[in-house]
C-alpha cells in the first residue's frame, strides 16, 4: 500500500489584531454554513483558589442575560436562526460556538460577541445557576462513570495542581459563588489578548476576515477589540504544572452501593499538548489501546469478552497531561479485569509494540486523520487548537508524515515512560466496596471513600 | 428551500441479486465512508431469541472465509481505517470510515462476509459475554436504560418493540449457533441490504468492483413477515422501577406514527419546540422556570412502525414527582389547545433545517443521512425537499398533532423511585410499592 499524502488546508488566513486578539478564517465550501468559534484562556486551570467551578459556572451564565436582552431573549435570537450556541469550559479555555446557514453569518457573529463579551450576570440568575449546579454535582453521583472521571483528575493531578480539581467544581466550592465572582472572573479572563476567534464556512478567507474585522469594529465591541488587557498572566510558570511524582500503586474505591458492574481507571502522568513527542505517544497509545485491534482490547474483550469497553488514552491538556486505562466489568470478573489490565501494561511497557503494531497504529492514525478536518466545527477547533497551543499549522498539514516517520525506537520510549500501569500509578474503582476491596487484595494498599464525597 | 441536487450527484444500481448500491463522490479529502444498511432489528426477532440482531452484529466482526478471527479489524485498521456498527429496533447498520486507497480491501472485507460469515461456538460464547457486559453497562446499571427497557415493555403488549434491542438477559443465554446461522441466511443476503458509498473514489472503479464481489452471492429467501400488530391504547398505563438513585426520574411515551407518516414530519416540528435548545418550551418551564428538573429531554425517533413520543425528566433531588408530571402535562396541554406563535414555528423550522445541513457536511454524515432517508422513506430523494415539507407545517397543524399525540389515553409512565435495589423476593418489591404508592406516590 502506498504511503499516505499529507493533506492540505483548506485556503486559510490568520491574523493578529491590534489588541492582542487572534483572527483565523478558514474557506469551507460544499454546504452554505458559517461557523464561528471564539476561545478564552478562561479555563478550570483558572478557578481560584476555594472556587474549583468557578470557570464552568461563569461560562454557563453567559447565555442567561446580557447588557441588552434577557435570557430567553437570547435563547430566542440565537436559535430563531437555527443555531444551537456551544459553551464548553475545559481545563485550559472556554470556547463558545455556532453554526449557521451562511446567509445568517453576521447576525450570527454578533450575537456570538454579545453573549461572549457583555454578559449581565444577572442577580437571579446568578442563584440559579448555583442553585441547578449543586443539583446536578448530586444527580452526576447516578452516573458511575461521571464519578471516576471526577475522581481522576484530582488523583492524577493532584491536590492543588491547576488541573486538580473536577471541571464544574465541588459542591462546598459552588454554595459560596456570587454575582462579583462570575463578573470578576469574566472581566479577567475573557480578554482580547489569548483569544482567538475562527470563522469557517462557505467564503473566502479575504471576505471572512473581513467580515470579523467588520463586526468587531462596531463601537460595542470596540473596547474589546482594541485594548490589551492587563488584569494577571495567561498562564502560570511551567513549573506549576508539573506533576508530583509517586511511588508503588495505590488504588482508590469509590462505594456505589448496589452496583453489579465495578467502573476501573488506572492514571498516571501523560504529556501536554504542547509536547514534542506528540507523534510516538500516540502512535504507541493507538498500539496499545487506542484501535480497536490494540492490545488490551484484544487481551480484554476479543480474548477474554471480560468488558464491553476498554481502552487506554491520552487525556492531554495545555501545560500537562494523564496517561488512561478504562472500563468496565461485572463484579464476578473485577480482579480478573485488573490482573490482565495490568499484566497486559506492564509487558508492553517493557517490550514496546512489535514491528507490525506500529506499521498498523502509524496508518490507522494516519489513515483517518483527514476525517477530524471534515465538519466546520472541527476544523475550527483544530486551527485554533493548533494556534494556541503553539503547535502551529504544520502539525494538521504535515501530520500524516510525521505520524508515518515515528521510528520503532521512539515509539518503545513512548510506550515505557507513558505507561499508565507504570511506577506512581493509581487505581480507581467505582462500584460495591466490598467486592472492589476482594478483588484489590495483595495488589496494593486501598483507601475506601463514599460515593458523596465525590458531589 | 429544497437542497440543491447538483450537490448530491447520487449514482445508483441494483445488482442480480437485489443488492441496492448508492454512490455519492466528494473528492475534496482522501478519505472514504461506507454504509451496508441490512433492514432487520430487534423488531424482526421473537421471544426466546430476544436481542440476536443485536448479538449478530457482534459475531460480524469475527471472520468470514477468506479473512480469518481478528482479521477484519486488524486489515481495517493497518490499511488507515475504522469500522464500526449499531443495531436499532428497525434496522442494523456497518460502516467503516478510511483512507480512500484502502477501498479495494473494504469492499473485499464486507463482501466476503455477506458472501461467508464464520459462525462458530467459541465466537458466541464470547460475544455473548461482551454483549451481557454491554447490557449491564446500558440497562442494568444505568437509570436512563432500565427506565427505556421498562417504557417499552409497558407500551407495547403485541409489537416486537415491546423488548429492549439488547435483548432480555435469559435470551442473551439462550441463543444458539444454530439460532444465529438461521437468522443469517435469512437476513443478511443481498436483497436485503442496501450499501451507500461516499467520498474520494473512481466511480467506474467503484461500479465494477462491487458488482464483481458481491454479484456471485445468492439472493436470500421472502423474508417472514413481521408480527406488526399491536392493541389501541384503552387508557394511561404506568410502571414504577426502584433503583438507588439521587432523585426519582420519569420517563413518558406516547404513541406516535411511524416515521413515514404525514404527521411525524409535524411531530419532529413538536421536538424541536418542546425540547431542543435552551429557549425550547421544557427546558424555559422545567429547568429554568420552575427548577424542577435538573434535566428535561425529548425525543421522537422515526421508526418503520408506529412508535413513542418520548419525554424524559431527570428531577432535582427533594422535588416531588406529581409536581413535576403536572408542569409537564400542563406545557402538553398549552401545545394542544394554543396555537404556536409564529417565531416559535419559525424557530423549530430553522433548527430543524440547520441540523439537516449539519448532518451533511463529512462523507460519514452524509451515507448515513441519505441511507438511513432511504431505509425509513424508501427513497433517499425525499430527503431534498424535506426542508420544503416542513416549511409548509403551519400553526394549525402542530396544534392539531398535539392535540392528539399528547392525549391521556395515549400516555405511558415510568416512575424511577429512588430506593435500594429490590433482591429476588418479589415480596419486598411489592411492599416497597406499596409504602410508595401509600405515601402518596401517583399509580
């Protein structure tokens, strides 16, 4: 089979505004849409301290008033034109979005502007939120899953890191927000300087860019748009983002009572997004758990039909990242699930992918690659990922080759020091406690927690 | 406005043996996707062998003649590409998405086990296993799934939808070889599958190869006929299911149309209004309004026969549930005995008209989009003046299906009470009932 071209960009423009704003515009034909996506380095990474949520609770508040409409005002005006408005806080940004047929581009643009940059924060709303926020952190405890994916990112963290605490926060942190936190917060982060607004759709990137600088340009943006911004750093030293080193493996389980099937994680340290070694991570990560003819899916449920779902996978984040194991079994399988999981991590991490696992994990990844560039939506984030990240351009354009050149040698490196299953790793299990201590016994020291303790 | 169809230059053929094949290129990636959508589902299945079409979807993927176990994926994947599956009440669906230079093997990979699936004891055993994981994953240990399981074992007495497309746990142990041999034969010939190709190809290439490799497979028997029958709803019906949980949860199903219908186009009009997005009627009232649920969802899926309009309420903990089935009823009500003001109509149509645009921007989108139009209209070119068939719902109109739809004696309930869960001794489940139901609870 022959080798895999590089693929090319559609026609795209990025430009750096005055103000400190970064403009991308990015030509999309095929279908007459418009997407516009604007990112803020107001990510969880962000909350202040005693105030984990406080990134997502803000970002949840936009939509619900702004300096000219109420909230329903604005769910009117926005979906009127069809569009469903995205607000995704993540670890290192939020990032609003929406789609629109492209004869609505302008009136979509701002309505995306207004809801990004005057929210109202409106004092009734403000208890809403924080009121269906606290609600929610106690529904998620229904969910097995949602609860070890809370758990984890304070486990592979730790307490304290930027990246330590759950995404929409801890219920003892959310009861105490106001009106002033939101507002600040707001007035801090969503800024000129760090943000990024990308345009894709059915025009040219000359007409988009203009149509950015046009809408930006009117005076109610104009502050924004033109002043830099000098409240705090966009991000922290490098140094606060590294993660502590551990020793041995420790496991902690989560008491869900009445459960029948036990949710299993293993974390260690991963990379960040911004990482050099991007390519043989995940090339050895796609050998390993990634495709579905990887290693643990094929010891694990081709094999053994032990689980539905398994898989190991790099949850990576701007300044630092987790290395994953996941998934799930019935109770009676449980210590099973975990000898393999981790009999399985071990050997590779010591041997690496054989000669064939790496041909196959290079054109897998390869192969597919182009697909992630195929919706608006998705190109917008990559060309804005890509920028912020500082990874630039050429890591979507010249992707396949550089997916294609990991040599064997750095794909065992890879494979050893990214090992979720490596020295310092940690097991959670979410499920009946009992049965999870039985199957954990002379594996590891366990730590038992009650499931709300999570909320 | 009617999509252009200069932009959806469909090829289309059906071979000897019934095989229906669609081509659909889009050069501007090197990537390709496939759909091979066979018309059976749990819908074609009978008690005892309750979720085969499910399990079968499983045994595809675990040799055919030429390709041995393992092979598909691992030849998928080293040539850059994924494949994967679902099954539905109505139909069961393959596709795989990949570099384009890889079509010659896919074609070979999926005709050759259309042509000769490997059946054997030691890949049921343990696909049944996964499958039994899959089902304590989605149903068993998940309040949305065992609350569906139960909507339709309530709503339906005589439909094949009356079972849950995972199939009851007993069945999962019952299946045989023999079982599933039987039901390939009869399902997954030729005349019964209809493949959509899209993206970056030769359309001659394309032509001649498919009619090469699956042209020698024999066409399959008449299929049986489906059990389609199904008694009038005489009145409200309703089922309790106990389960430790946060808060209690309700789930509602009214009987609905099938999704070729005049009115299901009406009723995807009443979705959209009641519950898609954050300015949609349920979540303004529920959510916001009267904070009633943490999460309010609605959903009318088409299906070949007729099927449930479904509502689904996630309480906040310490609301109780007659207030929150009253705050719905009363949102229903208004939709039937009001008409729709005219930004609210105008909403619903320019949401539903985005989202079909959405859906065909990538070459996956679009074979499945157009495939599925197919599968559920008969024909694909419905779908270009869908947009137009739904411009022309007036106010009236949706007032009128509500009006109907959402009728009492339509209605089906599932009441999630929080609670441990009950063990074996229906005893217990009974009195635990009971104290609900004394305490208050609606029946």
């Amino acid at each position: 089979m022959s080798a895999l071209a590089d693929v090319s960009l559609p026609p795209l423009r990025i430009e750096k505004e005055p103000g400190g704003l970064t403009l991308a515009a990015v030509e999309k034909r095929g279908v007459p849409l418009f997407h516009a996506r604007i990112s803020f380095p107001a990510g969880a990474s962000t909350d202040p301290a005693g105030k984990t949520g406080l990134a997502s609770f803000t970002s949840d508040l936009l939509r619900r008033g702004t300096l000219r409409r109420g909230a329903d005002a604005v769910d009117a005006l926005i979906e009127g034109m069809g569009a469903h408005l995205s607000v995704e806080a993540n670890m290192d940004e939020c990032a609003l979005g929406l789609t629109v047929p492209y004869e609505l581009a302008a009136a979509a643009l701002d309505a995306l502007l207004e809801v990004a940059l005057e929210p109202s924060f409106p004092e009734e709303e403000v208890e809403r939120a924080r009121r269906q926020t606290i609600s929610a952190l106690q529904s998620d405890l229904d969910e097995p899953g949602t609860v070890a994916s809370r758990a984890l990112a304070v486990l592979g963290y730790g307490e304290g890191h930027p990246y330590g605490h759950p995404l929409a926060g801890r219920t003892r942190d959310v009861e105490g927000f106001t009106r002033d936190d939101a507002a600040q917060f707001h007035a801090a982060r969503y800024r000129a300087d760090g943000a990024l607004l990308s345009l894709c759709g059915d025009a040219s990137r000359d007409d988009l860019i203009a149509l950015a600088r046009a809408r930006l340009g009117q005076d109610r943006f104009a502050s924004f748009a033109r002043a830099k911004s000098t409240t705090g750093p966009l991000s922290l030293a490098p140094a606060a983002y590294a993660i502590a080193a551990r020793r041995g493996l420790t496991a902690l389980v989560i008491h869900k009572a009445d459960s029948t099937q036990a949710q299993l994680r293993i974390v260690a340290p991963g990379l960040s997004r911004k990482a050099d070694n991007w390519a043989p991570a995940f090339v050895a990560n796609a050998a390993l758990g990634g495709g579905f003819t990887s290693l643990l899916v094929d010891a694990i449920r081709v094999e053994r039909g032990l689980s539905y779902s398994v898989s190991s996978r790099l949850s990576m984040n701007r300044h630092a990242g987790l290395s994953l194991f996941s998934s799930f079994t019935k109770n009676e399988t449980l210590r099973q699930l975990i000898d393999v999981a981790l009999e399985k991590m071990r050997g590779y991490a010591a041997s690496g992918p054989s000669a064939d696992a790496l041909a196959k994990s290079q054109r897998y990844l390869a192969g597919l690659f182009p697909f992630s560039l195929q919706g608006l939506e998705a190109l917008a984030e990559q060309v804005s990922d890509s920028v912020l990240d500082g990874t630039g351009l050429e890591s979507i354009e010249h992707y396949r080759s550089i997916i294609t050149s990991v040599t064997a040698e750095q794909a065992r490196a890879a494979a050893r020091e990214l090992s979720p299953a490596r020295e310092g790793a940690q097991i959670v299990i979410v499920g009946d406690a009992a049965v999870a201590q039985k199957a954990l016994e002379g594996i590891c020291p366990v730590e038992v927690r009650p499931i709300e303790e999570f909320a | 406005m009617a999509l252009d169809p200069s932009r959806f230059p469909v090829e289309e053929f059906t071979l000897a043996n019934g095989l229906r094949v669609r081509l659909l290129q889009d050069r501007s990636l090197p990537v390709c996707s496939i759909y091979s959508f066979f018309r059976v589902g749990s819908r074609n299945e009978r008690p005892g062998i309750t979720g085969i079409s499910h399990l079968f979807e499983h045994m595809m993927f675990n040799g055919s003649r030429k390709y041995g176990p393992k092979e598909f994926d691992r030849r998928l994947e080293a040539a850059g590409g994924s494949s994967n599956a679902y099954t539905s009440n109505d139909m069961t669906a393959y596709y795989e998405d990949f570099a384009s230079d890889a079509l010659p093997l896919v074609l070979d990979l999926e005709s050759d086990r259309m042509a000769a699936l490997t059946i054997d004891d030691a890949s049921l055993a343990r696909e049944r296993g996964v499958v039994k994981e899959e089902r304590r994953f989605r149903t068993d240990n998940d309040i949305d799934g065992m609350m569906d399981e139960a909507l339709s074992a309530l709503a339906y007495l005589a439909h094949p939808y009356r079972w849950p497309v995972v199939g009851w746990m007993s069945d999962l142990n019952r299946i045989s070889k023999a079982d599933c041999e039987a039901y390939f034969r009869a399902y997954y010939a030729p005349n019964n599958c209809t493949i959509w190709l899209a993206g970056d190809f030769e359309a001659g290439y394309a032509r001649e190869e498919i009619s090469r490799l699956y042209g020698a497979i024999p066409a399959g028997p008449k299929l049986p006929a489906v059990p389609v029958g199904e008694p009038t709803q005489k009145g409200p019906r309703r089922s309790l299911v106990q389960f430790p949980a946060q808060a209690p949860a309700l789930l509602f199903g009214y009987r609905a149309p099938a999704g070729d219908a005049v009115d299901s186009l009406v009723l995807d009009l009443v979705e959209t209004v009641l519950g898609h997005g954050q300015g949609s009627r349920l979540i303004r009232a529920l959510v916001y309004g009267q904070e009633l649920c943490v999460e309010a969802r609605v959903g009318y899926g088409w299906r070949l026969d007729p099927g449930l309009f479904q509502v689904s309420l996630r309480l906040n903990p310490g609301v109780e549930t007659p207030k929150a089935e009253a705050a719905l009823y009363a949102e229903l009500d208004k939709l039937g005995n009001e008409p729709l003001p005219a930004e609210e109509l105008r909403r619903a149509k320019n949401l539903v008209r985005a989202n079909l645009l959405r859906s065909l921007v990538t070459t996956n989108g679009r074979a499945h989009m157009m495939g599925q139009m197919e599968m559920m209209l008969g024909d694909w070119r419905k779908l270009l003046d869908l947009d137009d068939r739904y411009e022309a719902i007036t106010a009236g109109d949706v007032q009128r299906v509500a009006k109907e739809i959402f009728a009492p004696h339509r209605r089906n309930v599932v009441e999630l009470v929080p609670g441990e869960l009950p063990e074996s001794d229906p005893e217990d489940v009974a009195q635990a009932i009971d104290a609900h139901l004394l305490a208050g609870g609606a029946a």
